[in-house]
C-alpha cells in the first residue's frame, strides 16, 4: 500500500502542472468519486458538476497531508476547490503525454489539460477513490481525522499524539490519527532505527525514546522519498517508473533473514493485523 514517501513522490511528479488548466474530465467509473459538492444523498452516485471536476480550472497548488493528494483548483471569480486523491492499496497517479494511455484498463478518471498531457488515476483494487470538496473548510473536516504530517513530526507533537496508551507502539504508528503517513513499511524500518521493540506499549516509552523516534520516522521517509518510493507491487510514480527504496529496507519482509547490523536472525509476528518485522538483538 503506497504510504507518505510514495505519495509524495507523485506530489512532486505533478509539479509540472501547476498553472495549467483543466480542459476535460473523463470519469470512466463514477463509483470511484465521492462528489460532496453536489446535494445527491449519496456521494458515488449523481451527475457530477464539471467545475467540480476542475473542467474550466486552473490548477493552483498540490498539498499533501500523510498519504492523501489534493489538487488545488481555481476556477471562475477566484473560486478555490479541492480534488482529494487516495491511492488506497493499488491506486496510480499517471501524467501522460502520449496520444494512448498505456495499461488504460483500470484508468477510472482523467483529467486532460491544456497543453494536450492527461493525468490519469488508476485504481485496479478500488480501494483509493477521488473525493471533490466545495472549499478550504471542506477539505480541513475531510483531514481533520489526521494527525501530523509524519515527514515533519516532533518529538513533542509524538509524545502528545500517543499519551498513555497501553497499545503496542506498533499499532499506534499505524494509526493514522496518530500520525499521517506512516503505514507498515516505514513503521516497522523507523523502529528498527530508533531501536524499539515494535511489542512495546506507548506508555512504556521514555520521553527520549520517543524524541529518537520521532527524528528516526522523519529520517527513513526522507531517505525513501530520495528513493522515490518503495515498490512492491503496483506503486509507480506519475511517469510510471518504480521507486528504489525497497532495496534499502533494513526489517520489512526480511523475516527470517539476518539482520545487516548484528546478524541475528530477523523475527516476525501480528501486530494490528499487520506482519511485523523486527531485530531481537538490535530492537531490545
């Protein structure tokens, strides 16, 4: 599933874009768009306003909170909208400028600019979607439910965000009201670094311990946004190539293997329904 250094990496792959205008929106599966600009009681369903589409819009910005993309439209009289894009566990975000759309068969919505080059969603597991919100307002309810943005988390914004919970610090990095953006990839990589045993409950963390992990979440995104990425499956970036970062995780899928520090053998168990990985030596 693409967590924050994946979808960053497509934040910044649609920079080029920025000042172009949105020309056309070719919705290929509605169901994938949950318009909460219209007044239809359910958000999948509907006739879709094209201005909600960004179709007349000019794009003003790109903003990113964990792993949720919204494009920042402005349209007539300085109206500002937003297009929330989730890529889910298989969503791309594809910036074509080809005449055919490669692999066009999960392509659910496009939006065609005026410059002739298409940004394209694809989503083949439909587990991401599209969201069209009506304004600043709108888009703050729709991430209200987010902590802080992982890549610049502080120690003492962590310290707050867990207080005394009793859960396994695993669990708690995996949710995303506690922090936004990181997912089991890069839970499981920050703890390695920070040395924590992912089995260890938030409250039995020293303040400097959770100072060294806040500084260690902010570390491995930074090296795998540098590495656009990690790809494991389906993630590609907005000019379809794979990210790179996977060849540097240190725990994540290498149960069973020897951890490159100490050369213990790296363990596995569930922990919030997820595998995760961990050195017994390295991470006591």
């Amino acid at each position: 599933m693409p967590e924050l250094p994946e979808v960053e990496t497509v934040r910044r792959g649609l920079e080029s874009i920025i000042d172009r205008t949105i020309v056309a929106c070719d919705v290929r599966r509605r169901d994938v768009i949950r318009d909460r600009c219209g007044d239809h009681p359910s958000p999948r369903r509907g006739r879709i306003d094209q201005c909600s589409l960004g179709i007349g819009s000019r794009v003003i910005g790109l903003e990113r909170l964990g792993k949720q993309l919204a494009l920042v439209i402005e349209g007539d009289e300085h109206r500002v909208r937003f297009i929330v894009i989730q890529l889910g566990m298989s969503g791309q975000v594809s910036l074509i400028d080809t005449p055919r759309i490669p692999d066009a068969k999960h392509v659910h919505v496009v939006w065609t600019l005026d410059d002739t080059r298409r940004v394209c969603f694809r989503d083949a597991r439909r587990f991401g979607g599209v969201t069209l919100l009506n304004d600043r307002d709108s888009l703050n309810a729709c991430w209200s439910s987010l902590g802080p943005d992982a890549l610049t988390i502080t120690g003492a914004q962590l310290r707050d965000r867990l207080g005394s919970s009793a859960r396994m610090i695993k669990a708690a990095l995996l949710d995303q009201g506690v922090l936004a953006g990181v997912g089991n990839i890069y839970a499981d990589e920050a703890l390695y670094r920070a040395g924590i045993d992912p089995r260890t409950r938030c409250d039995a963390l020293s303040g400097s311990q959770i100072t060294d992990l806040a500084r260690c979440t902010r570390e491995v995104l930074r090296a795998a946004v540098r590495a656009r990425g990690s790809t494991l499956r389906d993630y590609r970036d907005t000019s379809d190539q794979p990210g790179s970062a996977q060849l540097h995780h240190r725990v994540y899928g290498r149960a069973g293997q020897a951890c490159s520090k100490c050369g213990s053998t790296i363990e596995s168990t569930q922990i919030a329904q997820r595998t995760t990985c961990w050195c017994p030596i390295c991470q006591c």
